[in-house]
C-alpha cells in the first residue's frame, strides 16, 4: 500500500462507515509452506470490550481455511470505486494519468469459533446484512432447523482481531484547485465508479482549498 500521507483517510468513522459500505473483501494469507491463499467474503466490524474485531464465516475444507488453521496472520483488505483519471484533465496536461480509488487494509489474528459459537456468530451475521430486520425469512432464526443442521457442517465462523488498519483515499488531493475541479466535472461524464468518485471528492473540497 502506497505510503503518502495526503492520501491517508484519519477519521475512524469514516473509515468504519467505508467498511460497512464495501463489506465484501479480500481475506488473505499464507498456509504452512508459504503459499497465498485468498478468498473474497462479506464481513462487518464490531466494537467489543475495547477491541475492533470483523466476523464472518466461510466453508470449512478448503485451501484458505486449512491456510488460516496453520497460520492465524490474516490480511482484510476492503475496495470501494476506482477510476481512471487522464492526465489531459489537470491545468497541465502534459502529466501522467493516473487511477483514483479508495481501499482499507487490514491486519490481525484470525480466530475460528468453536460451534457453540457458530449459530451465535451467524444469528449476528444475518441480521446485520438483513439491517436488523427480524422478520426477514433467510435470517438464522427464520430458516428451516434441517436446512441450518445442515449448514452448521459445511461452514465455520470466525473472528478477526484487528491489529493495524492503513488506508489508501486516492482522490487527487495532490493537485491544484482548477485540476481538482476539473477532474470531478470529467467524472460526473464517466460511469456510475467514476460519479463515486466525484462525489467523494467535492466532500473533502473545502477541506483541501478552504473555499
């Protein structure tokens, strides 16, 4: 992850709400022998005693969950829209274009829950993407019990101690106020990842200009 320090998102609420907007992420790591594995899931992150931890669940037996049994160092990495950005945009255009994108990255320590555990973690997990909605039919206590005995066998919950969060807000705050303004009015032209990014942008304009 690029290190520059205007393109670092500081403010934990945003960061959290970002989390909660793009919860289908990347998790990643190594097995035994240092071979990657990787495995994309929906995940949400929850305060408890003190602690950031994200909880999800994935199927048991394959080359990512034996990976993270041998090896518990785990990286989240969460990706919101991108976009590429012309360098024929900015007051100079003789300028190598570049590609504007928002991503969090996380490590920690993974923790696979016993099954004691499981139907507690995946009561939580559905109701959290169904927004708290009890009467929700494919929330945990709405399913049919033949139907959860059986998933109960084939899926495993865990829970991810964050130990470091880095972000990367690329959205052009390295350059002048005429090529900032500029590139949102190009990319309110582009596709629905280009006017995300637009948005994202003309919400930290006053901040970068103070206008």
């Amino acid at each position: 992850m690029y290190d520059l320090p205007h393109h670092k998102e500081k403010n934990e609420q945003v960061i959290g709400e970002f989390i909660a907007q793009y919860p289908f992420a990347f998790l990643s790591g190594c097995d035994a022998s240092h071979k990657p594995v990787a495995t994309q899931l929906p995940v949400f992150i929850e305060e408890e005693a003190g602690r950031k931890i994200l909880r999800g669940h994935l199927m048991k037996n394959t080359d990512h969950h034996k990976a993270f049994v041998q090896n518990d160092q785990v990286l989240v990495v969460f990706t919101g829209p991108n976009t590429y950005v012309s360098g024929t945009w900015y007051s100079n255009p003789h300028t190598p274009s570049t590609w504007n994108y928002m991503s969090v990255h996380v490590r920690g320590i993974i923790r696979f829950l016993d099954d004691a555990a499981i139907i507690e973690a995946l009561k939580k997990i559905s109701l959290h993407f169904e927004n708290y909605d009890q009467n929700s039919p494919t929330i945990y206590d709405n399913l049919p019990a033949d139907y959860t005995q059986r998933l109960m066998k084939a899926i495993v919950a865990f829970e991810i101690e964050i130990h470091a969060m880095d972000t990367v807000f690329k959205l052009s705050q390295d350059r002048d106020l005429i090529s900032y303004q500029n590139i949102i009015l190009k990319l309110k032209e582009q596709n629905e990842n280009g006017i995300r990014i637009a948005e994202e942008m003309e919400k930290r304009i006053d901040q970068l200009f103070s206008i």
